[in-house]
C-alpha cells in the first residue's frame, strides 16, 4: 500500500469535487436542451479539462512532492503537529512539509522494501516500534552534531533512546477515578492492587488485547510484583488473576471502553492515561480526578526518527521539535508532557502534567523481545 500525504489527498478531492459540480452543471443543462427537443450540447470543456488534469496528477507524484515527508497520527495529534511543528519548520527553512498517516507496522514495512529511497523521511512513532526499527536497521542513530537542542531534552529520556531515536512527549497511565465514588483515592500501586481485592472498589485496566498493554500495565506489574524478571512474569499474572477472581476487576480494550465504564458507573477507577483523563474530565465529566501512584506511572512515548536515505534536512525538522516552544504547543493541545526541560505549558495544563519524578520508564527494547511470550501467559492464565 502507497502512502498518500494528506495535503496531496486534499488535493486531489477538491479536484474531483470540481469535477463533480461542473458535471452536474452540464447534465442539467443538457437536459434542459432535450427538453426544448435541441441538439444535446458537448462535454462542457472546463470538466474534460479538470477531469485530464486530475488523472494526469494522480500518474504524476512529483507534481506534490514536498522537501519531507513525516509520519503522524491522525485527528487532532495531526493536527496540531502541523500547526506547531511542520509550520514552524517550514517558516524558518522556506522547504515543505507532507505530513502521512499510517500505522507502526504499515510504516517500518514500508521502510524495509525501499532501502536507500525511504517514503517516508522523518518517523513519528511509538517507542516501542522506534526500537523496532533501530533492530532493522530502517533508522540512522541521533547524531548530536546535527540536533543542537538535543541537550534540552532530559537526561533520563536521552539515556533511555539509547541513541536510537529521541524521546519527543508522553502519556503516563495512571489512576483515573471518580471522586463521589472513591473519595480516597490510593497513593501507591500495592494499595491499587489490595483495596480492588478487598472490594473498595470496582476498578478496570487493560486487556492484553490492548495495543499498549505490554509497555505499560503488563510491565509495571512485572515490576513490581516479578522483580524485573522479564522471562517470567507469572507472580506479576497471578496478583491481576486474584484481582480478576475477586469480582471486583474488569478489563478494557480500548481507550474509549474505559471512558464508558467509568461515565456509566460500572467501575470506580482503572489504569488509564493522563492526558485523556483530563480531555475526558473537560467534556462535562467534573467528577473524573486522576492520580499518579507511587512507586510511579508507566509512560508511552513517542519516538522520533530520521529514516535510512533521508536527507539531512529532517535533521533540522527534528532539531525543531526539540524545541521548548513547538513541544510546549503539541504538549498544551494534547495535554501531554513533553521531552525538554524548558517547555512552557498553557496554566490549565501546566497543573496536570505528569513531572518526570512520578513517571517510570519502560525497558522498550526489551519488552519487544518478549510480547509474544506475555500474550502466550496472559492468555493461559487469564484469559481474553
């Protein structure tokens, strides 16, 4: 499957959407001319001329090639990408940005069958598949020489890319709870896991079917509960079993899921994500509250990468989303936190980000090596 920028697909609808209304306009004036018994007139010429150009275009990709192309998520992480980085680059360099969506495997599979002409030149994309394709070789390592602002960005995230990609910002899932239900919310895991044992309430966390469930929940409870034994995680399985054999746990597949659970009243509290919480909370959901526990909340990032055969002009896109000023504006649309350590926050979001002291950090690259195995347990011991 071809990646097809978004500008290019804008494009080519306002085309056809031409195409469209110009055709309707001849259909109904040549039936107006078969009503009067006249000769039927021939094809309006501004519609043989667009409907030409837009089959021309489509054969024609250099007619839209942009200077880079970067991949995104889609709806308003796309969005504001543009707003505060791609236009920023391209206001400081005169060079054009085509922003493409696409899924993580999508991508790196993309990568491997064009070595050298790369379709894609910047990577946005999740952690753990940033570390993916660092193992595959799609993906050069983080040259400091070419990144001047890469001394901004925490040193805990710098250490932990491994100079494989850069750490860009972050969700941490936490506890998100409700307040006329749980008016003591816990302060630590451990006291999570015991008071939904006992019955203090019911909570939710994710399935194994979640996409992101083996960096964050499946690893924090093999933290604290398998001492970091990443190639036995069963003590980890057997304390969120007796969670789940208690009555009193529900599992969630989808972000959207656990919002309904918790606006419909059938759980009290569940793992869940920082920034959605508070989204979540500014819908008119006043009595949603979130809390990061301690030892700490493990964190999704996001990776950036400058792919094999790029130019070294996405150098200098990636040096700009390092910077305090476009990572304060993605980090205050989103409500995420972000990588350096200067960044400015809108005041409302300000109070709600997830500090870098109550956050932990998973081992990505070693969880990948590991998933399958996880998925294998879970299911066994747990079930769907």
């Amino acid at each position: 499957m071809t990646f097809i920028s978004i500008q290019k697909l804008r494009f080519i609808m306002n085309i056809f959407q031409r195409v469209i209304e110009l055709s309707c306009r001849t259909i109904e004036y040549g039936l107006s001319l078969i009503h009067q018994q006249e000769p039927c007139m021939k094809p309006n010429k501004h519609v043989l001329a667009l409907t030409a150009s837009a089959a021309l275009l489509l054969q024609t990709p250099s007619v839209f090639a942009a200077d880079l192309t970067v991949s995104v998520n889609g709806g308003i992480w796309q969005e504001s990408y543009q707003r505060c980085i791609a236009d920023a680059f391209e206001k400081e360099t005169g060079k054009t940005v085509d922003l493409v969506l696409g899924s993580p495997a999508q991508l790196l599979n993309q990568l491997a069958a064009s070595p050298g002409q790369p379709p894609v030149d910047v990577l946005n994309i999740a952690a753990n598949w940033g570390f993916s394709a660092a193992e595959r070789g799609l993906v050069d390592k983080i040259n400091p020489e070419k990144l001047p602002h890469l001394n901004e960005i925490a040193p805990q995230f710098v250490e932990a890319a491994q100079g494989d990609g850069i750490f860009f910002g972050y969700g941490a899932m936490g506890l998100a709870f409700d307040r006329t239900r749980v008016e003591a919310p816990p302060k630590t895991w451990d006291e999570f896991v015991e008071g939904t044992i006992r019955g203090d309430w019911v909570a939710s966390m994710p399935s194994i079917n979640y996409g992101s469930s083996a960096i964050t929940s499946v690893w924090l409870f093999a933290h604290l509960y398998a001492d970091d034994n990443l190639g036995d995680i069963t003590p980890a399985l057997e304390k969120i079993r007796e969670m789940k054999d208690s009555g009193n746990l529900i599992f969630w597949n989808n972000v959207n899921e656990f919002l309904s659970q918790i606006k419909s009243g059938d759980v009290d509290i569940g793992m869940y994500w920082d920034g959605r919480t508070w989204a979540f909370h500014d819908e008119g959901n006043p009595n949603i509250d979130y809390i990061n526990p301690k030892p700490g909340a493990p964190i999704a990032s996001n990776f950036i990468q400058k792919t094999k055969g790029a130019p070294d002009l996405a150098w200098k896109l990636i040096d700009i989303s390092l910077q305090s000023g476009p990572q304060g504006c993605w980090g205050s649309d989103l409500q995420y936190a972000m990588s350096n350590v200067n960044v400015k926050y809108t005041d409302q979001v300000a109070k709600r980000i997830s500090p870098i002291d109550e956050i932990l950090i998973p081992p990505y690259a070693e969880i990948n090596n590991h998933s399958a195995l996880w998925t294998d347990q879970w299911n066994r011991m747990i079930g769907q």
